[in-house]
C-alpha cells in the first residue's frame, strides 16, 4: 500500500491508497514544522487503527510539500515508522512524465505540478487548474500534458486574515454565498466582498487566461472549490481528491 504525504503551507494531508488504487484513508493536520516525526507517527498510526488499516501493509511512501522546514520530519517518518524511502516530488531522479515548460522549472510549487499530472489524466488538455489553499493558484496545462505557466493569487482565508487583522472594527467572519450582493451590514457586506469580490477574481482570471492562452476546460480543487465553483459558470467540474490522486500517478510511474 502506498502513503501519500501532500504538505501545504496550511494543512498536510496523509492519505492511503490500496494495492488496486483505492483511496481507502485520509487525515489532514495543521502543518507545524515544530512538529517531530514521532508525534506525527502517534498521531498517524492511531488514526489508521480507527480505519482499520495495518500499518505493516505500507510499503510505499510519496511526499510533495511546499514548506521545506518540514520535509526532514516527513522523511524521518517514512524511514523510522514505516520502513520506506521516501520519493520526494521535486527531487531531480522523480520523473513527473510531462514537460514543465517553464524558464526555472525548480521554482514551480510540488502541488502545482501533482496537480498538472491528476488533472491531465483526469480530464485531458488543454486544462485550467484553479487551486483554492493558502494561495489560489491558476495552473495552465497544454493540450499534450506540459505544464505551461500560472497565477498565484492571495488565498481567501488569507484575503480575509488580512482584511480583519488590517481594519480594527471589523469582526471575523465565516465565509458563505450571500444571497444579495449588497449588504445592508457590517456583517453581510463583509460576506458579500469576500464571496462575490473572491468570485469575480476568479471568473475574470479564467477569462483573461482564455483570451491569452486560447480554449481550455476548468476544474476546480482546494476545499473552498464546491463552494466558489457555484459563483463561477466558467468552471466545469471540482475534484478534491485531485493532488493525492497525482501523488499515486506519480508514484506508480516512478515505481513501475
């Protein structure tokens, strides 16, 4: 069995994927890069026995992360708790199967190309993949696989972070789809800004990346995907489980 390791600047995600190609388990922790191998080993190994999964069947581990500080402390857990060499995505011997038509392909974000291999195996290219995090990234696919370029753009957690610890009267807000754009409230205002302000960032950029770049589908991945893709009509489908199913891809490639 494979454990596939996605560490972001937010959350890391730990999934499980069967022989066959199933994903048969999935956590998510805060990233802390104090943060040891063996605390994360307790924490893991207990939720894999909730699952019921043996941790003797792991055969296999794959890490993508974009904070270095942390990446010590993942492998240190893939050689000491599961007895693996961790592949490492980015690593110069990791073959990715695709061209990353790039002037520095070393500065393109681990997640970003994992999502460039699931999204092209998934729906084809020419692809968009628009990537709610900690930043929303727009990552542009050609029609034969090669990652060609993107956006980063601040992330709407962290949009609003900004906004409530910048303006001292504002209050923290949760973010849902208001139903009038205009707010009659502090509160609803907020709302409005953060969800139709996001929302129209979002469909413009889509839109200026088509006139540059020319047709191409739109998928969206990240956890706030289903909840944006409602206010943009330029997206044709989500898919959450995008970046762990382009670490299995990965892994099966390098593996053989």
């Amino acid at each position: 069995m494979l454990l596939a390791i996605d560490g972001g600047n937010t959350n890391t995600v730990f999934a499980v994927f069967d022989d066959a190609g199933a994903l048969i388990g999935q956590w998510r922790a805060a990233t802390k890069t104090a943060k040891t191998s063996d605390e994360l080993a307790i924490w893991l190994r207990q939720l894999m026995a909730l699952e019921k999964i043996d941790e003797r069947a792991i055969t296999e581990v794959i890490i993508a992360t974009v904070v270095p500080a942390g990446l010590f402390d993942l492998q240190t857990l893939s050689r000491k708790y599961f007895g693996c060499e961790p592949l490492i995505v980015g690593d110069p011997g990791v073959k990715l199967g695709f061209d990353v038509r790039v002037p520095r392909p070393a500065e393109v974000g681990a997640d970003r190309l994992v999502n460039a291999v699931a999204g092209f195996e998934a729906h084809g290219g020419p692809l968009l993949i628009v990537d709610f995090g900690t930043a929303t990234t727009f990552d542009v696919i050609a029609k034969d696989g090669a990652y060609l370029g993107g956006v980063i753009a601040p992330g709407v957690n962290l949009s609003l972070e900004a906004l409530q610890t910048a303006a001292a009267k504002l209050p923290r807000i949760d973010i849902v789809a208001p139903e009038r754009v205009m707010g009659t409230d502090t509160i609803s205002a907020m709302r409005s800004g953060i969800y139709h302000g996001y929302a129209s960032m979002i469909e413009g950029m889509i839109q200026r990346l088509r006139a540059e770049q020319g047709a191409m589908d739109v998928i969206a991945t990240g956890g706030l995907a289903p909840l944006f893709a409602a206010a943009c009509p330029s997206i044709k489908a989500t898919d959450g489980d995008l970046t762990l199913r382009g670490l299995y891809a990965i892994n099966a490639r390098n593996r053989g």
